[in-house]
C-alpha cells in the first residue's frame, strides 16, 4: 500500500470534480454511470487528484481498489471487485458493468490498474495461510466478492424483485428499489446502481437526516421526568397525540436536503405552533416529518413508473411500532419489519451462501432466511388525514 | 344592580356586533369612535343585546357604567365616567368626547341612560359615609375619574406628548403613542382613543401574544439543570447566542395576530433549524420574535407619521437587561426603563395628584414623579444585522 485511503467524504478532490463535469455533460455522465451528480466524494476525481498532486504514489500503484477490495485482497491475495461499489466509481459503465474507458483515458489509468469485476456472490479466493496464521481462520474458508451495505441490506430484506422497497431509517435515510434494468431520471434526483443480485439494478435515494433529528430534540430538549429516556420512551409519547400533530408541522431538513430535491441550504423548521403543542406534539411532528420525507422518496420512485408494493423497514426507527405504524399511514402501503434486524449482515451471509454453494440461488436463499416479524397496514382515516398534511408538508418546503 | 356584569371578552353579542356592522359603514365606525373593528367585545352590541334578550333588565336600567364607573359610584354615589375608558363603548365620538347620537339612537338608549364625561383628572366627589364606614376610609378622600390601564401606565412611564411610545411587554403586547389629535390609518389597522392627559390622543396598537411564548418555552422544554429556572434566567441564556440566533428565525404568532395585520389564524414557527441549535438558540430566537413583532408596531406607527425618538418600556420584560438591549437594536432607538415598574398605577396617582392640587397640572407631576432607571443605546453592527433579520422575519409570515 502506498499510502493511506482517502475516506469517501473528503472534498481534496474539488477541481478535479470541476474538470470532469466540464469535459462530459451531466447527461453523459448520468446515463452511463447511473450517478447524476459529480462531485470530490468519487473515485474518478480522487485519482485524478493524485495523479497531479501525488504523481510519485500515482506512477507505481498497480491496483486501485475500494477500501472493501483491499481487504478480500487482503484475505485472499486477489484483486477483485464486483457491481456494486463499482457502481460508485464514476468509471463503471452501469448497464454493461464494464470498465467506461473513455473515463479511465481522462482520468489517466489503464484497466490494468483495475482488479477484475466478479458478481457479487462469486468466490474471489481462499482464505491465504498468512491470515490463516494471523487470524486463525482455516484456508478452506471461500470469500466471496460481496456488496455495498445498502445493496446487502436490500437483498438480507428480501427486496430481490421490483415491488417491494427496502428504506432504512437511522442517522439518515436510504431507500433501496430492485429494478430489472437501469432506470433514469429524466430530472437526475436518483441514483442508479448495480444490485448484488444478478441481473438486478437499483435505485436509491436518500436523505441528509432522518432518525438523527429524533437524538437532537432528544438532546436539546431533554425530558425532565426521565433523563435516561431512550428512543422507544420518545416515541412512545408521539403515540399519545393524534395523527397531524394537532397542527403542528414540521421539517427535518436540519442540514440540507438530498432526494428528490438538491439543496445544501435547506433547513428544519416547525410551523402551527400554538400554546396547546407540548414536548410530546414536536416528537410527534419530527417523527411524521420523516415519514413524509420518505413518503417524498417513494413518490419519486412510484414517478418512475417503479411499482411499490410493499415497504420493509429497516434502521434504528424499524424498533419502534409507532414509526412504522405512522408510516404504512402516510405511505398508503403495507409496512413489514424483517426479524433480522440486521439486514445488511444477513444480505452478506447470504452472498457468500450462494458462493459456497450452501443454497442453490440467491431466491432460494431469501425464502429460508428472509422472515417477516411484524407488518403494520393503512387505516384509510389516518391516510385521509396524511393525505392533507403531507401536502401541507411538501407546500412548506416550497415556501421556505 | 340588576344583573352581573358582562365581561369584555364575552362573545354573546355576535349578531348585534353583525346588525350594528350592516348598518353604519366600517369608515364611519372607524371615523367616529378611533375603533377599526366592531366585535362583540364592545358595550354597543351588548347593549343591543340585553335589549333582545333582557327586555327586563334593559327597560329598568338608569345607567350603564363600564366596570371602573361602576366602583366610582360605589364609593362616591356618583354617576360618572371620563374619555379613556368612553374611547372603548363604540358610542362616543372621539374628537369630541361626546356621546354619539346616531349609535345611542340604534342600540336604544338615550343620553340620559349614560353618566357625565369628567376629564380624567377631575374630582367626581368625596368617598361616601357609607364606604368610610366599611373600609375605613375619610370621607374627605376624593376620587378623580382615572384611567383605562393602558393610558395611565403611558402617563405613569412620561409618555404624554408626541415623540415618547411606551411598550408593556408582559402576556400580550401593548404599544401606545401620544398623539395631538386623533390620527387614523387609511388601512384601518390600529385603534386610537383618548388620552387620560387632557388634549391629547393616543394610537395603540396591540398584539395577542408576546411574553407569554417565553412562558410557554419554559414551561414546554424545561431545563434540566435547573427545575426552577426562572425568566432571567432563561433570558442570560439569550444573551449568551449571537444576535440573530445563528440563522434560527421565530415567528411569535402563537394564538393569531392582532395590529399591524389581523389575523387570528397566524400561528407560531421556528424555521432554519440545524444541528448546531441549542435550547439557548430557541430562547433568544423567540426574545428576538417579539421584539421584532414590536418593531412591526413602531414602523406602523412611524407610516403614520407618528415621531418616535425614544421608546419606554414596561411589563415583566422591562426587567430583562438582555431583552432590552436586543429591543434597541431591532427598533434603532434608545430603549428606557423607568424607576417605578407599576406604571399604570404611578399613572392613576398622577391623575389623583392633580385632582387633589397636589400638583399644578399633568408636566408638572409627570416632571417629579417620572424617573428613568436604565437607558439602552442601539449598536450600529447589530442593528444592521437586524434590519437584513427583520425582513426575514417578515417575509417569513408572509409566506406562511
């Protein structure tokens, strides 16, 4: 290894951002990596960044792998990757899921610089006798090429087939749709990615905030009867007040806004306030504003023509049966919780699975392993009234 | 007495506020008595209603005296009222401090049903034998006409000519400025009536909330370190965040608006929300709501022409040094406090005084009597931060 990783989030690679977006058009771009921004957080641009501000580390890396590549490297002593963290290079070709080559010339690298593309359920390698020695782990131990979390996640719900959407609500929010080919935007609000499934994309907005603006109020405004309140206790007393908040509306927008609308600048609010809101009221209006926020989402997809059955929820709020309930009732869609909750581990387990040949496929797989613990329906009265609200929600944003 | 007294904000004269409405213009109403808006708050339509309603009370009635009048003749047998007071039963003429015919004439009494106008200073009569012997009082004690509160604490705090707003921010928000003659709004949104200082006018707008939100806060989201914590308190926290609350914007409308723009529906807000925001936050975004809600009456009153050169201010919030320095910076006028806090009655003195020629007259008493204690100056950096913030502010109410 050269040098440390660059953690996804850095912004070094700003210019180098700026360059690429200004030699391809966003159309280009989107339509052939399923990305719709450009931005440093990629792999195109870091390496372009290098390659001018690090030419000595950049002339005599033979492998560029993504930091979970490193590690099967690691295990097995194999170059590999496979669909879905490529998918967020910005040099994968999404519907061919081959190397774009016109973007590995502009950002100065030969495919040879690039491990081999496996699907995700293959076996890479055997466990070497290195990390045998370090590790304890028997060298008949398969690795298999595995997944990006949210890809994982979707697959350890069940959601392999268009139909039902997996979304995860914990610091923020992530929605996950199985589709049968590449899907485009014609706005450019959603990403598109490889699913670990073969043969499946998926499309997955997100947000900047969900479950996080619960811990803030939780923090901000303490209980005074209970200074150990804990999530399930907060939510329990959103329960206690009727759906709509009795007015009172809110924002979860505490920094920025990410799908369906782009907007760095956003921000929370609460709106109705009058003298009768009380603690449990702004719980409530925080606890519906994110599913509304999700509700934004799922819109955009159903605005895709992507069907959507169910939703499986997933993430720290899936705990919590007011929030699901509250769900289903903005939604308008059941609303089930898997037993594992996590889901994203199942989905891995079940990949290497597959890759040892302990289940035939990846659907038999997810029939013996995928269960269902709870599922939460509509009430058509309490739809009625989200129905009214939501708008009212979605209004707000505009005027703000 | 006859029956209980009706207390103001009893809304049973609805349809007589209706009738009375259809039959005079708003202009005229306006024009006539200083009040934009019949409601059934005001003695006309009640009367109308005790009409309808207790034709036997109605019939056997000998005067109708606003509650004050009414403590007046117990304690001196005297029928008697004066302009304040008068300023607010929709049937006197404001300019000339007269009963109003035509509205006596619609409601059904004649002149002779109503006491005599004194000024506000003069001595109506002598405490009776009959009180001097329930409460102890000489029956050399004379009792002048007095004030409506609002007008008597503007005295009490030296606001008796042109230049001087007194503002009492307590639960709601009341505003009043001495005027020479009755001065009325083309669009109608502020009352005016008499002064309790002889020749002189006063325009006083109002606003349903204003400490009270503070109270709600505390009361809402306590703290946790300090069970007790009391305004001042919560109002150091204030002053510890920057002005303008680090982009945390409130809208204090937590029960409907009243002047500059009527409308019960408004309601409160905290809009620009992020992480940083803390219960500090909160506290001064609401300081600053109200004193920017302070500011939409002093500007009304400054399109009317008004002078405004000083402000004095009054009510619990007169105790809070951070509040009234952030008042000064968001109106860009000195801010005083007077020594004496319990204005209203210093006012109700000062009218004693003169009435018992302890004093030569209005100045002169107001000279003696009248201290300011505090003085808070504008500072140009903060005041230019307010000026961009109170636009926010008001754009904000506008799109909500």
């Amino acid at each position: 290894m050269l040098r440390n990783a660059i953690v996804w989030l850095d912004a070094r690679a700003e210019e180098e951002s700026t360059r690429i977006a200004k030699n391809f058009s966003p159309e280009l771009l989107y339509k052939t990596t399923g990305l719709p921004e450009m931005s440093p957080i990629w792999p195109a641009p870091k390496i372009l960044w290098l390659k001018k501000n690090e030419p000595d580390v950049f002339n005599h890396t033979s492998k560029f792998l993504i930091v979970k590549d490193y590690l099967i490297w690691k295990l097995t002593g194999k170059f590999s990757t496979e669909p879905t963290e490529s998918s967020s290079t910005f040099y994968l070709k999404l519907k061919e899921k081959d190397w774009w080559d016109e973007m590995l010339d502009f950002i100065g690298i030969k495919r040879d610089k690039l491990p081999i593309i496996f699907p995700s359920y293959e076996v890479v390698g055997n466990v070497s006798s290195q990390v045998k020695s370090q590790f304890g782990l028997c060298t008949n131990t398969k690795v298999v090429a595995g997944s990006m979390d949210q890809m994982a996640a979707a697959l350890g719900a069940g959601n392999v087939e268009p139909g039902i959407i997996t979304e995860s609500t914990g610091t923020a929010l992530g929605v996950v749709a199985t589709v049968d080919t590449p899907v485009y935007d014609p706005k450019r609000r959603v990403p598109c990615a490889a699913h670990c499934v073969p043969d499946r994309f998926v499309l997955y907005p997100y947000a900047e905030t969900s479950g996080i603006v619960l811990k803030w109020f939780r923090d901000t405004f303490p209980s005074l009867s209970d200074r150990k309140e804990d999530y399930g206790q907060l939510l329990q007393l959103a329960s206690r007040v009727s759906p709509g908040a009795e007015g009172l509306l809110a924002l979860p927008h505490f920094t920025g806004t990410a799908c369906p609308d782009f907007n760095p600048q956003a921000r929370g609010a609460f709106v109705g306030i009058s003298f009768k809101h009380q603690r449990t009221h702004f719980v409530r209006a925080l606890v519906e504003a994110v599913a509304f926020m999700l509700r934004e989402n799922i819109d955009l997809l159903k605005g895709l023509s992507i069907p959507v059955r169910k939703v499986r929820s997933l993430g720290g709020a899936a705990k919590s049966d007011v929030w699901l309930k509250i769900k289903a009732d903005v939604l308008n869609v059941p609303v089930e919780v898997p037993e594992c909750s996590e889901a994203a581990s199942l989905g891995a387990a079940v990949l290497a699975g597959v890759g040892a040949k302990v289940f035939s496929g990846i659907n038999q797989a997810v029939k013996e392993v995928v269960k269902v613990k709870k599922s939460f329906y509509p009430e058509p009265d309490n739809v009625a009234i989200y129905q009214k609200i939501y708008q009212d929600y979605l209004s707000l944003y505009q005027k703000l």
